[in-house]
C-alpha cells in the first residue's frame, strides 16, 4: 500500500494498492483504497495547494513524476 503525497506542500492524496514493481506511472481508480484532499479542474488532478499531480484518463490518472512523492511498499 502506498500513500501518495503533494511534492510541493506534502499533503497526503490518497492510498493507492500497487501491484508489481516498478515506477508509479498511472494510478487505477479501482486501486484508490482512502482518499484525502485533492481536486479535479476539466481533466486535471491538482492538490489543493495548486500542484499539478495528474491528467485524469478515464480508468486511470496519468501519474505527473514531478507532482508527487510516496511512502509505503509496493506488492508483487
């Protein structure tokens, strides 16, 4: 389980179950266990202090590397 936090503000966004290795490129929503402060402006996930985190794509968000850090172990 990992908890996704703002890069900018260090505001926790959600908790996300990541399967397998590698990079967080994109985040299922059907993954997304707990969610905490983040909005939605068109198609973009953005913190509430303004920092852009993701594009939302439907099934998923596009994971922005730069807008985001996380905490936790990955499964798999």
């Amino acid at each position: 389980m990992l908890t996704l936090k703002c890069s900018a503000c260090k505001r926790k966004l959600w908790k996300y179950e990541k399967i397998g290795k590698g990079e967080v490129l994109r985040c299922n929503k059907d993954r997304i266990v707990e969610e905490y402060e983040y909005q939605r402006q068109d198609d973009k996930i953005l913190c509430v202090c303004g920092n852009e985190i993701g594009i939302d794509k439907g099934p998923h968000i596009k994971m922005i590397k730069k807008g985001f850090i996380y905490s936790g172990m990955k499964s798999g």
